[in-house]
C-alpha cells in the first residue's frame, strides 16, 4: 500500500505539470498495478484493488480539475468603447488596392449623381428610428392598419412614449426630417428637393427577389404648382439617364397613406422587345412606388398645403442594380461571395 501511496504523490505531479493531463490516466504504473491483482492472494486482493480503483478515481478527478484550468484563459478586461491606443496598437489597414466599392455602394453615387444634377441634395437615413418618423409623421396615426403592410423589426429598447424603437422599413422615414430641415427654402423662393438613398430594413420571406435588408432611394420635391405630371417626368429622366436608354413609362393608381394620389410606377422593361424572364413576359416591370405628397405629411412638417404641394417616390436601388447587370438573385449582394464582388 506504501507503494500505492509513492505513486499516487507522483502520478499528481505529473497531471499538475502537463498541458495534456488525460494522458495520465493511461499510465503504465496503473496497468501494472491491475495486473499486479490476479497475482496476490485472495485474502489481500479485495484491499488491494480497492485502494487501486481509490488511486484512479483521485488521479481523475486531478485530471479534470487541471483540464478545466488549461481550458479557462484569463484575459485582462478591456473597454470596447475605447480608442485602439488604449488598449493595444491599431491593426494595419489593408490597402486600397486589395478592395473595391461594394457594388450597391457604387449604384447609389451613380443614383445620387443623377438627382445632384436635377437639383436635388443627398441626406443620410438612419438604421435605428422611432415610430414617430416610420408611422405618425407619414399619416399612420396608431392603430391605422396599413401599418400592417410593413414588417417591420422592433427593439426591445423603447422611445419616450414607451413605443418600441425600429429598424427602418423605408428611407420615408427620413422625410418629415427633410422637409423641416429645407423648410426655409419656400421662403426664399427655392423648392424643397431631396434625395435619401441608405439601407432598410423588413421581415421579408427570403428568395430571390426578397431579402430582409436592402437599399432604398426616398426622393422628396415642394414647391408651388407642383403636379403629378413633373412626377412622372423626374422619375422618366432619372430612369433614362440611369439606364442609358430612352424609356417608356406608365403610372398605375395605388394607395400609400404617405400619399394622395398614389400610384405605381412601371417602366417598359429594357432588355427586351418582347418579354424576357426580368419582366415575366410582360415587357413591364413595377419599379417604385409615388405619388403627390399627403396635406397631412406637409401639415406635419410645419407647410401649408393651401400654398405649397409637392411629390414623393421611393425606388428599390438593389432593383435597380439587378436590372441594369442582370443579376438574378438579389441575396448575392449580401452574401459576401468573392467570385461575385469581383466582378465589380
């Protein structure tokens, strides 16, 4: 037994120095003392194969006492908030020439250059807004259901009226934000002519025309005298400019609360004569939604719809990009796939 209690001492030390402990346990020693068993007499065997059994189960639990202490790593805490000089050197940027726009990125300052050159200045939207800006300020009062047609994702976090915050279902949420903040422009005699091209957010069923996050250019126009014809004629321009082709187009009646009249816009698809899979045989392809800007919206943002009148579209730019490239699933461009980026 004095045997027994040498190796036990040893065979710890070994399990508290080794970075690979469950070797231990396949110790010869420990054979040897199993096949030392049948070799005693059998008034000493059971004793002897007690303490034995005793000394595997103490070098186990060693053994997973020192695996659980090579599997903990203790890393002192850092403040993710905090600049890289504070906690370790910033990491070297990879260079310019290893990496391109992405190609959504690219369309959206084509669709921005277009709109700059018609008049109009580009704004930012926001990835986080409240229900004020996405619902209330569009003519959603609460409990309107057309605010059933958005899907929209709600946090947990909540605004000052107790409302959950929302990832945006459309750039429109910028527009009561542009219409104050260019406000003083009818003043001045110059119109309000705004452009949101950012990302958006919705609670979509994914295929190859659907994705939950995607890309959506808002356009807001107020001035005196504006009509639905000068609607038509901006989107026309833009799409022929973008496009690079002379287009035909038609407005379909529609309703968006947002908007009064509303319509859809379609353009006659341009890549075929005769219908082609973009435009299932139709030869015409539902574009964006439109129409002349709600009292109730210009209420809202402090103008007078007595005086002034205006018109809002809002155009899927990963709808565009896919038609002007002919790209068949509009998950690729999320997907971070090279062999597609690459070709960008």
């Amino acid at each position: 037994m004095e045997s027994i209690d040498t190796l036990q001492e040893q065979l710890l030390a070994r399990v508290a120095a080794s970075d690979n402990p469950t070797e231990v346990i396949k110790a010869p020693e420990l054979a040897q003392l199993y096949a030392q068993i049948p070799t005693l007499p059998a008034e000493e065997r059971g004793a002897f194969g007690k303490a034995v059994n005793e000394l595997k189960q103490v070098i186990a639990a060693a053994v997973e006492t020192r695996s659980e202490q090579l599997n903990t790593v203790e890393l002192a805490p850092i403040d993710v908030t905090a600049p890289f000089d504070v906690n370790s050197a910033a990491p070297a940027l990879m260079p310019a020439r290893d990496g391109t726009l992405h190609p959504l990125t690219q369309e959206m300052e084509v669709v921005s250059d277009i709109f700059n050159r018609m008049g109009f200045v580009t704004e930012e939207s926001r990835e986080i807004d409240d229900q004020y800006h996405m619902f209330e300020s569009l003519n959603f009062p609460k409990g309107h259901p057309a605010r059933d047609d958005w899907d929209t994702f709600m946090t947990v976090e909540t605004d000052g009226d107790g409302d959950p915050l929302i990832a945006p279902a459309h750039t429109s949420t910028m527009q009561n934000r542009a219409l104050k903040k260019y406000k003083a422009n009818l003043d001045e005699g110059r119109p309000i002519a705004v452009v949101v091209p950012d990302r958006t957010f919705r609670n979509e069923d994914l295929d190859a025309r659907h994705e939950h996050t995607f890309y959506q250019v808002e356009g807001v126009y107020v001035n005196k005298g504006v009509h639905a014809g000068m609607l038509v004629a901006t989107l026309q321009k833009f799409l022929e400019e973008y496009y690079g082709r002379k287009l035909t187009v038609r407005v379909n009646p529609f309703y968006f609360p947002f908007t009064e009249p509303s319509f859809e816009f379609a353009l006659e698809c341009p890549f075929c004569d005769d219908g082609c899979n973009v435009c299932s045989q139709s030869k015409w392809i539902e574009l964006l939604g439109c129409g002349m800007i709600h009292p109730n919206v210009l209420k809202a943002a402090g103008i007078d719809s007595n005086e002034y009148s205006g018109f809002a579209f809002g155009c899927g730019i990963d709808r565009l990009v896919m038609m002007k490239h002919n790209i068949e699933d509009v998950r690729h461009f999320e997907a971070g796939k090279l062999n597609f980026l690459r070709q960008f």
